[in-house]
C-alpha cells in the first residue's frame, strides 16, 4: 500500500482528518514521568493510544527527540505506532533539505531507520534535493509550501517575473512535476486560511498537511472551508501541543483524549 492509499483509507475508516503531532517536551511532563529515562517514549506511547480512536495519523517531530538524545526513544515509537495501528499513516516531521547525495541519507534515516510512511522536506534547494525521496514509490514527500510561521511570508510571499508568489510556484511544480507517481503532498499553514484556498485550486485533490490549529491559534471552520478536496478530505490538520498538554494532572492520558475527540469533532461539524 502507497502512502496515499494508506492516507485515503484512514480518512474513510476513522472518519476524522485530524492528525496528532509528537512533540514531546520533558519540561511538561506529569509529575509521574519526570526522571525516568524513557520518559520521552513513554509519554508519548500514552498519547498515541489515547488519541488514536480520533485521529488519521500521527506526526513525530524528530527535533524534539534529537535534542534530548532520544532517537532510540523515537524508533520504539514508530515501532509501536507501526505494529499496534497499522492503518494509521506516520509522518515523520523534519523538514530536510540537502544536496542530492545527503538527502539519500535523510532519506534512508526516514524510511529505514524510522519506518515513516511520509516525511517533510524543504523545497529551497530545488528539485535534485528531493528526487532522493521519490524514489521510495511507497512513501510520501511532503513540501513546505506556505508555512504557518509569521515570518514565512519573508520568502514566501517574493513574486516571480510574472506577479506568482514563491509558495504558488512551489505549490504549482511540486504538482505538474514532482508528483508523477501521487507521492507528495503540501504543508500549508492554518493560520492562513486566504492562502490554503489559492493553494487547494492551484493542486486539485493532492494531500495537504495543515498545522497551526489549537495552540497557534488557526481556525478550525476556516482552515476546512479553505482545505478540503473534491471528496471533502485532502487535509491532515495537525494539533501538537493543545492535545499533548491539555491535562497537568493524573488524568493526562484523558484530557488528551477529549482534547483529540473534541477537536476531531469540530473538524467534522463545519458544514
């Protein structure tokens, strides 16, 4: 199965396009994991499990577990999210962006070591620095587009000779060129609805990863009206830090669950 044919059937089977991102912060923890040295892993485990009847996937950002030399932790947890919800898509978030021969490496760390289904990567240095991605014809490549930072506009929004801000051109030549065999999809901020709506026209029914809801502050009806495809999916609505820290106390694990169920629902209810 094609990391879009996975896509496509945890859309229909959970009924939800709400994807929880793994960004795991020790200085948050419950009390009841601080000093464990697998508390990364741990913490984590416990919010994939609680969340995962309300969710299309899962976004492990490798950052926060580099930073605190926790990679081994970040392997147990895509085994774990691999063998007991294999339906599930796993995207992992680094957004790499390297000459061709290094961006094999990247590569291989995503899909060989991490066993992701998709990952992010950044456009910026052209073609040749994704085409290593693209040749695993299973996984997906997943290009920032229009992110959903304030200073993304500082290089995103540049026009070309004829009047195209750069996050259009990038959307238009991952579209009609790197996306011969359905891989890729486009990170495309909720904070800007205006801009998901030009993008969603520019790219059909291409997959769209969209943070930026919840502790950044994007709108959820906005963020559907703008994103959603012909089929009324295309979109992988990314909440992090609003579900991952929604509860301090010893009902963690189920304030993160109504958190997830929560929002999964105020996706589905915007007309």
């Amino acid at each position: 199965m094609t990391f879009k044919e996975k896509l496509d059937a945890a859309w229909a089977h959970s009924a939800s396009l709400l994807m929880v991102g793994l960004d795991p912060d020790p200085a948050r923890f419950p009390a009841e994991l601080q000093g464990r040295p697998d508390a990364i892993f741990e913490f984590c485990r416990a919010i994939v499990d609680a969340t995962a009847p309300y969710v299309c996937g899962f976004k492990p950002q490798i950052a926060y577990f580099a930073a605190e030399r926790a990679e081994d932790q970040l392997e147990a947890l895509c085994r774990h999210i691999r063998s007991h919800y294999p339906a599930l898509p796993l995207v992992l978030d680094a957004k790499r962006g390297d000459i061709g021969s290094t961006a094999e490496q990247y590569a291989r760390e995503a899909f060989e070591r991490y066993n992701a289904d998709a990952v992010t990567v950044n456009p910026y240095m052209g073609h040749d620095s994704v085409a290593p991605y693209l040749e695993w014809k299973d996984r997906g490549v997943i290009v920032l587009c229009r992110t959903s930072n304030p200073g993304g506009s500082d290089l995103q929004f540049i026009e070309d000779a004829r009047g195209t801000p750069l996050y259009l051109r990038v959307a238009s030549m991952v579209a009609e060129t790197w996306n011969r065999d359905a891989q890729c999809g486009l990170v495309v901020g909720a904070t800007f609805p205006t801009e998901i709506a030009r993008v969603r026209e520019r790219v059909g029914d291409m997959p769209l990863l969209i943070p930026g809801i919840g502790a950044q502050g994007g709108s959820v009806p906005d963020t559907v009206k703008a994103g959603r495809d012909s089929r009324g999916t295309g979109m992988m609505i990314n909440s992090s830090r609003a579900i991952l820290y929604a509860g301090q106390g010893d009902d963690w694990r189920t304030a993160a669950a109504e958190a997830a169920r929560a929002t999964r629902d105020a996706i589905n209810a915007v007309p």
